[in-house]
C-alpha cells in the first residue's frame, strides 16, 4: 500500500518538474486538424516546442518564428504564392526539417529568401526543397548553425532578376553539407562569413558562381561538385581559405572557370579534379597559395594566371590533355611550377627515376597568339602551330625563359586519394 | 567497216595527224610509216584512247567517238605487253574474260599454240619478253570479235611462234574480219597483208595494194619500195 | 566499276606497300597505347597522325598505284569499259584499301586495349571515320594529279606541295591574314577559310569534341552558334562530304579529256 504511495507522488514530481521547466510539448498542424496553420501554430507555442506539421498545401508567407521551436514537416508544402519572404527566422535554437517550400516572391528592392535567418545561433536548415524561388536560405548575421540535405531548384536565366541559393551574410561558423543547387545565381554565397565547412555539395547550371566567397576567411570546401557553372567557385578578396576533394566539371564559356581566384592569400587548393572546363584556375593577384596534387584533365586552360601573382606553389599536379595547361602574363614572380606530370612532355628519363632529365616549358607561344586574335583558336592543333610551338620551345622568345618544370614527373600521378 | 574522216591530232605544238582519211572494208591493213609517223596515234583514235582533235571516226556507220561500247567488237594487241605485275597469267586471262562479260571463251587452243601451260600460274613479272608477248597475243586473239588492231605484234617473238602468229592472222582474215596491223618487219607484212596504208607526217601517203606499191615506185621487192618512199622523202 | 574496284582492290591488298602501310598503323596504335599509360593523350596523338598523315599518305600512295598501273590501265582502256568507270574503279580500290589499312591498323590495337569499355570509343570512331574521308579526299587528288602529269616525278613532286600547302602553309597564311587583320571582325573569314581546307575542317570536327572547352572560350557570336551546339558538327561533316565529291568530279572531268 505504501509503495503505491510513493509511486503515485513520484509520478506528480516527475509531471510538475516538467510543466514548470516548460517541457516541450508537441503541437500538430493539418487541415482537419484545430490549428490549420504554422503562423497559428507558432502564436500558440512556447519556446522549445515542437510543431509537426502534416501532409497539405499550406498558402502562407512572412511565417515570423521569434522563439526556439522545432518545425517538422510530414510531407507539408508551403506555397508563398509570390508575396515575399515565407520563413523568417528570429530566434535561437530553431530547426526547420523536411518542407517542401515554393513560389518565393521576386523583388528588385528586397532579397525575398524562402528561410531568412537573422541574428540567430544554433539553427538547423535540413530536408528542405524550395522551388520557384528568388533566394533560397538566407542567413545573416547569424551563427553556429547547420544548412544540410536541402534541395533547391531554381529557374535562373540571367545574372539581374534571379537571387542565390544558400547565401551567407556576416554569418561565421556554419557548416553547409549534402545540399542540393541548381539554376539559380550563386549556387552558395558566403559575404564576410568565416570558419565555415562546405562539404558534399553538388551546385550546377548555376547563372554566375557555384560557390562565391568574398570577403571571407578561413572557410573550407571539401567533397563538392560544380558542374557547369558561369565558374565552379570564386573566391575574391579572401584568405586563409582550403579546398580540397572537389570536382570542378564542364564549367563552359567565355568567362567560365573551375576556379576564379581575385586577390586570394594563403590558401590552399588540393585534391581537386578539373575536367573539362574552359579555364580550370584563374588567378589574380593571389600571393602564397599552393596548388598540390590536383587533376587537370582535358581543359581548355588549365592554369591562367593573370599576373600579380606572388609565391604561388604549383607542384605535383597532372596536367593531361588540355588545350593549354598555362597561360602566364608577366615575370615569374617566384612562383613555382615544379614537379608535375604534364602529358605534353616529350623528354626522357634515362635513370628512370621517374623525373624527366629535360625541364618541361608548359607555355606555348600559340596561348599568346590567342590571347591576342582570339579568332586564331581555330588552328589548335594544325601542325604549322605545332611547329612554331616547337621552335619557341627550342629558343624561347616570347615566354618567360625561367619559367620551367625543372623536375617534370613521367608518369600520371597517383595520388593518395584516401590519406 | 571503219572509216575515218580528217582525222587531226596534235601533241601541243606537234601535229601528230594532219588529215587521215581512210576507208576500210575487209582484209588485213597493213598501216606502216617510220617512227613517229602517228601510226600508233591513229591506232588509238580508233580504240578512243586519244580523242582526236576533230574529224570523225565510224564503225559500221556508226560514229565512235565518245562511246565506249563498240570496243565490244575489238581486240588489240597494245604495242608494248605491260601487264599488272603481281597476278598469274591464269588470272589476268579469267580477269580480262570477266571484264569482257564473256566467260566461257575457250583459250585452250591458243595456250596449246604458244605452249603457255606450264607459265599459267606463274606471275606476269616472272616472265620473259617473248613470253609475255605471246600472252598478249593470246588475250587478242581468245575473243573473236570482228575486227582486230595488232601493234607491233611480232616484238620478242621465236621464229616459231612468228609462223603461229601468221597462220592465225590469216585464218582469222578468212574469217571476213578486218585486221589492222603495224610492223616494222616487212617479210612479216608481205606475207599476211591484202592492202597497205602508208603514213608519211600525219598524212596518208599511200593506200593500196603491195603491187601497186611495187609498180608505182619501180622497185622489185617490197622492202625496198618502202625504202624508196622513205629515202625520196628523206633524202 | 565493281568489276574494277575488285580487280584494283585484290592487286592493292597483294601489294607490299599495303602492308607496310597496314603495319605502320598496328605498330602506331600499339605504341601509343602500350607504351604510354594516358589514353587521352593517346586520342590526341593519333589525332595529329591522322590529321597530318592520313593525306600525305593517300596523296603519294595514290599518285604511285595511279603510275604503276598504267599498264593496267591502258590494257582496261582497250575493253568495252566506260572511262569513268575505270578511274572511278581504281579509286576506289585505292581508297579503300588505304581506308582498310587505317580501321584495321589502327582498330587492332585499340580493340586489344579494351576500347570498347574505355569510354572513348565515340573519340576513337570519329578519328576513324574522318581519317576514311581524308583517305577519299587525297586519293581522289591524287588521282587528277597524276591523270594531269605524265612525268611521275612532277606528279609525285605536286602531291608533296598539295600536302604541303594544306597541311601546313595554308594555315600559316591564315594565322598571317587572321594577326595582320586583327582589328576587322574575322569570325565569317576565318570560318571560311576554315572549311576550304578539308583538312582544317577535318582538324576542327575533332576538335568539337576533344577541345570543345577550349573553343567555347571564345566570344565571338558566330563561333559560338556554330560549336556551341551539335549544328557545326553536322555541317562539317556535310561540307567534308562535298570535299569527296569535288576531286571525283575534277577527276572525270580530266579522265574524259585524257589521251593515252
């Protein structure tokens, strides 16, 4: 009898404790159900609930989440029927799971996002997928949170009227993974936003950038694909940055790159794999940054360095097949370009150490003649190029005399993909 | 019947024929003149291998030029016996049948003539001047068309084989054909001819019959009459 | 003609020069793929040999089986054939078997490396496919040089300069042309001039796809709609047909006319 008792009172401990802490309590949203909407919803809820909202179409814009809840969507949209924002985010501690989010408004005034997070910390962005969109995630000023698994398909034609997916502004140690983004401007941008990890993105058919940093440090990208992009990722005015593991595809066009670099410092670019885009690397005015063991394959350039360019380290690549593997304006400026397999190398190793006994000049005086009368492209390949080529390879005139592989290696390198 | 009507052909600024008429019935032709007197020209106008620069040629009053089926009905024998020399004499004899669409023509009584079977599989580059010649004969005689045109026929050949090659040029005249030969050997042209054309600087000089040739320039034998041609206008 | 173009064919593939043609392409295409580990840069060497070597081979085999069948040729003259026939006989045979040669050569290998599961076999069949046309483009030159020559060492001295002019300084004069002329909007001259060149049109086909990253570089409007999308490759490949046609028809222009 007395045990009972005791029961009975720990069960009111237990059931008070929980009410007066505000222990989370769940609330449902659905068309049958007493609350029909999340605005409503979110009124009624207090700080740590969850709301679970269930399958339905809900039509509803400037949804204002000011305490920390938790939204869960069961196969829930939310349709903003082209009015504006849809989700605004101001408060700590908010996770928004799993909806599917479509018609963000389009404004030339206003940066409409489909989730705007503001001045907040411990988010969690995941499972998202927003269409018809001008900007998809919006972060600013915020922190400490996490953007992952959310899918955005935009709809972008041009630079002027479309918006970015994932976008950070003054926002620092975020971390972007597993997302989604196609068709929009920037697939990801980063303004002024530090010590974020961007891993096992794919971003492609994106107008302008796949990735764009500015003004940005000590951020890391790792694992992502660019896929033809305007350029796969532009880096500018940034330093302290590290990119490694990433594929950088088919980025085409006169001003497509797989890697815009504008005044980059100290930074780190290795692993990655460039195929097939119209200039691989570009570089301008980068000092300190270290290029090893990437793959440039089947290019139309693979490094153009613009000059300006200071103690850049260009060593243990594979540069195959592209139709230039360097265009270089300028002196050498104590960049190094050694220790790489160039598949144009037409030296020998006699001791068969597996180092080239020739220097290897990967410049090619027809890179010049293009840069000039761009028209000219249309002989790449002719065996009358080749020829001349092969004399400015014999007697250097035109390219800078020391800018040599000293140490070219013969065969394609195999690097240590899993270290 | 051939007849052929001012015939001119120039080699840029060499004029090879300057007018030929001539007329042929039936019979062996003797066509003869020195070097470079157009003989093989003429020849080959008649084959349409060299377009004449005007005049006219017909088969059977039939024009010729510019067509090619009427070759149907002759045989020639070039003057010099080149033939492709990686294949076997069997298969240039069954490759030439095929190209003449004319498969079943025996040739095993003129490869008897010629003694040829123990060369039939030998390739035409294995084989000797005369040898080759007599395959040549051979290619020209197989098909029995009406009219033949013999170049130098008798070049390489043994004093045998030149009694063979006469006694087929006559058993074929026989026939009713119309048979143009060139040689350089006079015995040879005695022996078979009816009629002799003679060409003198793309001209005809003389048509007729070796008598008549005899008659006119005063001279017992027939070498010596063409000699006489050839001295009064060298001379 | 399929007469003749038997007859050409057999003589052709029982010549050593076939062979030696034939084994020239086997121990290319092993080398290249054997003794080098990249088949990209495989696809790329074997692009500059069939650019720059295809027609100069053609070029000189033809205009020499062109003179060594003479004999040949005159004994088929003398039989109730048509002349057009003839020439177009042997051209083909000539044509083919070069065509022959290069697949063979050059497929045995390339079989033997495991091409079909290499992923560039489209690269492999459009290097093979513009290296046959090359092959009935210059045999067919070949050919109206030496029905236009008699002398074999002229002959054999115009197909050098043919290959030479093409291969070679033709694009040195538009390179010339394309700097001094900088200033001008080039585009349509330099397409044009492109695709007078059979063998610049052959170089640019291949490169639609094995540089078409390099190509899209450039900004001009004209280049871009016609690499940008799959319409310069049909074109190409139209004018490169009628780069065949062109030489068959001087070649039965000159045969008509020609006395032997």
């Amino acid at each position: 009898m007395r045990s009972l008792y005791v029961r009975y009172f720990l069960f009111l401990l237990v059931t008070l404790s929980c009410s007066v802490s505000g222990f989370a309590k769940k609330i449902q949203v659905c068309h049958d159900c007493s609350i029909i909407s999340i605005k409503q919803a979110i009124q009624q809820a207090e700080e740590g609930d969850t709301i679970v909202v269930k399958q339905g179409t809900y039509y509803e814009n400037e949804i204002l989440i000011d305490k920390s809840l938790t939204l869960l969507s069961e196969d829930a949209s939310v349709d903003g029927q082209d009015k504006g924002e849809i989700f605004i985010v101001k408060a700590d501690d908010v996770t928004i799971d799993g909806f599917t989010i479509v018609n963000v408004g389009t404004s030339y005034i206003k940066d409409f996002a489909a989730i705007r997070i503001r001045e907040s910390k411990n988010f969690a962005v995941r499972n998202n997928i927003i269409r018809n969109l001008f900007f998809g995630i919006y972060l600013e000023k915020s922190k400490d949170g996490i953007v992952e698994n959310n899918k955005i398909y935009g709809k972008a034609k041009n630079e002027f009227n479309s918006g970015n997916g994932i976008q950070l502004w003054y926002s620092n140690n975020v971390i972007i993974k597993s997302n989604y983004v196609e068709k929009v401007r920037d697939g990801i941008y980063l303004e002024f936003s530090n010590y974020c990890q961007i891993e096992d993105n794919v971003s492609q058919y994106n107008v302008r950038y796949g990735l764009h940093f500015m003004f940005s440090n000590h951020d890391v990208v790792k694992n992502c694909k660019y896929i033809h992009n305007g350029a796969g990722v532009a880096i500018m005015f940034s330093k302290y940055m590290t990119m490694t593991d990433n594929l950088f595809e088919d980025n085409w066009g006169s001003a497509a790159y797989g890697v815009l670099l504008k005044e980059v410092n100290d930074t780190e670019i290795n692993y990655n794999t460039f195929k097939g885009n119209t200039t691989a690397i570009n570089i301008e005015g980068s000092n300190r940054v270290t290029y090893l063991h990437n793959d440039f394959i089947g290019n139309g350039w693979a490094i153009n360095s613009n000059g300006a360019n200071y103690h850049n380290i260009v060593n243990y690549n594979n540069f195959s097949n592209n139709s230039f593997d360097l265009v270089y304006r300028g002196p050498l400026n104590h960049n190094n370009f050694d220790s790489n397999y160039w598949s144009g190398y037409t030296g020998y190793d006699l001791n068969k150490d597996g180092i080239g006994d020739v220097p290897y000049r990967p410049i090619k005086l027809f890179s010049y003649i293009v840069n000039k009368t761009p028209e000219s492209i249309i002989l790449l390949r002719s065996l009358f190029i080749d020829i001349i080529d092969f004399s400015e390879k014999v007697s250097p005139i035109f390219t800078p005399d020391n800018l040599v592989d000293n140490t070219p290696i013969t065969k394609y390198i195999k690097h240590d993909k899993d270290r | 019947m051939i007849k052929i009507d001012s015939l001119y052909k120039k080699y840029g600024e060499n004029h090879v024929l300057k007018g030929v008429d001539l007329e042929i019935e039936q019979g062996v032709i003797a066509i003869l003149g020195p070097n470079g007197s157009g003989k093989t020209t003429l020849n080959k106008c008649i084959l349409g291998m060299v377009f004449p620069d005007s005049g006219n040629i017909s088969i059977d009053n039939q024009s010729v030029l510019n067509k090619w089926d009427y070759r149907q009905k002759i045989d020639y024998l070039p003057q010099i016996a080149n033939f492709p020399s990686n294949i076997t004499v069997q298969e240039l004899l069954n490759m030439i049948k095929d190209l003449r669409g004319n498969k079943t023509q025996d040739e095993k009584e003129y490869i008897e003539l010629f003694h040829l079977s123990k060369f039939l599989n030998k390739k035409l580059s294995a084989l000797s001047g005369g040898t080759k010649q007599k395959v040549n004969i051979l290619l020209t005689f197989m098909f029995d068309n009406p009219i033949m045109i013999l170049d130098e026929p008798t070049t390489g050949l043994d004093p045998v084989a030149l009694l063979t090659l006469k006694d087929l040029i006559i058993r074929e005249k026989n026939k009713g054909k119309i048979i143009l030969v060139t040689s350089h050997i006079m015995d040879f042209v005695e022996g078979i001819s009816d009629e002799i054309v003679f060409i003198l600087e793309g001209k005809i000089y003389f048509k007729g019959s070796i008598e008549l040739l005899k008659e006119k320039t005063n001279q017992e034998s027939f070498e010596k009459a063409i000699a006489n041609i050839l001295k009064q206008n060298y001379a | 003609m399929l007469k003749i173009l038997k007859y050409s064919f057999y003589d052709l593939i029982r010549s050593r020069w076939s062979y030696i043609y034939l084994l020239f392409y086997l121990l290319l295409g092993i080398v290249l793929l054997f003794l080098n580990s990249d088949i990209g840069k495989a696809i790329i060497t074997l692009m500059n040999v069939i650019i720059v070597l295809v027609p100069l081979i053609s070029t000189i085999f033809g205009v020499m089986y062109y003179y060594d069948s003479r004999e040949f040729t005159e004994l088929l003259l003398a039989l109730p054939l048509k002349r057009s026939t003839i020439f177009f006989g042997q051209y083909l045979g000539v044509a083919l078997s070069l065509s022959m040669s290069l697949i063979i050569g050059l497929g045995i290998p390339f079989l033997f490396y495991g091409l079909l599961a290499s992923g560039v076999i489209i690269n492999f069949l459009l290097l093979i496919v513009t290296g046959v046309f090359l092959t009935f483009i210059f045999s067919a030159f070949s050919y109206c040089i030496g029905l236009k020559n008699e002398n074999k060492i002229k002959g054999f001295g115009y197909s050098i300069l043919l290959w030479l002019f093409l291969a070679i300084i033709y694009d040195g004069v538009l390179l010339t042309v394309l700097i001094v002329f900088g200033e001008y909007p080039l585009e349509n001259i330099t397409l044009i001039g492109t695709i007078l060149n059979p063998i610049d049109l052959s170089r640019i086909l291949i490169l639609l796809r094995l540089d078409i990253s390099a190509l899209l570089g450039y900004t001009g409007a004209v280049f871009k709609s016609f690499f940008g999308n799959g319409v310069g490759s049909i074109i190409s490949f139209f004018i490169l047909l009628l780069w065949v046609v062109f030489p068959l028809f001087l070649l039965r222009k000159f045969a008509k006319r020609k006395d032997f």
